[in-house]
C-alpha cells in the first residue's frame, strides 16, 4: 500500500468513527438540556408526538400549567382527543387542532409544521419521550427552516434514569433503546432526504416497505 493510499485510508477511517461520535454528541447536547417548563411561559401551542401514553398525559400536564391557545397530538383522531380530554382533563381555554395523519417521527414534524404555518404559531412546546427528543428535535426544526420559523422548547415525558445521557449506560434495555435510536435518527433523515427530493409525502407507510422491515430486523435491537 502506497503512502497516498494509506492517507486515503485514514482519512475514509476517521470520516466513519466521526459519524456516530458527533451524533452521540448531539444526543448527549439534548438530553443534557433542563426540560423543566417555567409556570409562566406562553406559548402558543404544545405539540405532542404521540408514541406511547406517558407523552400524551405530560402534554396534559403541561398544558394544566402554561399560557397556550392550542395542543396538537400527532397523530390523533378526534374520538381518541376525546378520550383524552376526559381521561387527562383539558384546560379551559385550549383548543385542539387535529392531526391524524403521521405514520412516522418525520410525519409528526411535517404534519406539525404545517399547522403551525397555517395557524402562524410563533411559538410551541414540544412533548414527546426524553430517548426520543433527539430526533424529534432535529426533524421539527430541520422542517422548520426559515426566517419565520417558530421557537421551539422541549418537554419529555417522565422516563426515569433516561432524562440524561448517563442513565442509558446503567442498563442493558437502556442502553438497546440510545443505540435503537440513533440508528432510527438516521432512518428519519433518509425519509427527510426522499421527501425533499420527491416534494410529496409517500402514499405507502415506511414502515411497511420490506427494505426498511429488514433493515431493521437486522440493524435493532428488540427491546
């Protein structure tokens, strides 16, 4: 091997380490973030990526204690906000804006952007999982760009030794659940990548095509 091979060689080695080392650097930054909402913030919508009930009720909770006109779960149908309304005790005040349509984490955050440049929000806070902050995050700012994008504050949903980066390396399951995601993270932005490409949503869910169940046979952990 010659001297400029070798080089090449380093260079293509360094360029592969650095990839996961500044993605979990990224994670590290937002799960190291203060999570804690001020009782007195305004904002005008809360924005909850729905994935499992404990986000659900921590966009109720949340709303019980801030100014906000509206909450949008993604995705949610109406009869399912109604149960929700019931179970979780919505404000007086705030108002739901429907969205049913998200199949995946990038759906959320195209489908919420949409309704926050439709009802010209300027300002919401994001409800969803601590594990799965990072890529929500990204994916609803990077949908987002502009110089009338709204600002952004995080809220996750109670999750234990997880709230900072340290908790995932106390468990096995932890563990599993940070490495599942950042490999999902890069999931979403080959999702991000064909819908700008392509300036359409698909009309089949990603999940369901058979390259993405395989990949994902292989590459995840069953948690």
């Amino acid at each position: 091997m010659t001297t400029r091979h070798l080089k090449i060689l380093l260079i293509v080695l360094a360029f592969i380490i650095s990839i996961p080392a500044i993605e979990l650097g990224y994670f590290a930054w937002v799960l190291s973030r203060p999570v804690t909402v001020p009782p007195n913030l305004e904002a005008d919508a809360i924005v909850v990526f729905h994935g499992s009930t404990s986000r659900v009720r921590a966009g109720y909770e949340i709303a019980q204690s801030l100014d906000a006109r509206f909450l949008i779960i993604s995705p949610a149908l109406e009869r399912e906000r109604a149960i929700f309304d019931k179970r979780y005790q919505l404000p007086p005040g705030i108002k739901h804006i429907g969205e049913p349509l998200a199949r995946t984490t990038l759906e959320n955050a195209v489908y919420s952007q949409r309704i926050i440049e439709r009802h010209e929000l300027k300002s919401i806070v994001l409800v969803t999982s601590a594990y799965h902050m990072p890529r929500s995050l990204a994916f609803m700012n990077l949908c987002m760009l502009g110089d009338d994008a709204a600002d952004v504050k995080i809220y996750c949903a109670p999750a234990g030794v997880e709230r900072n980066l340290m908790g995932y390396f106390k468990t096995t399951k932890s563990l599993k659940t940070l490495y599942n995601e950042m490999v999902r993270f890069w999931g979403s932005l080959g999702e991000w990548v064909t819908f700008k490409i392509r300036g359409k949503l698909p009309e089949k869910n990603p999940k369901d095509i058979a390259v993405v169940k395989f990949l994902k046979s292989v590459l995840l952990f069953d948690v």
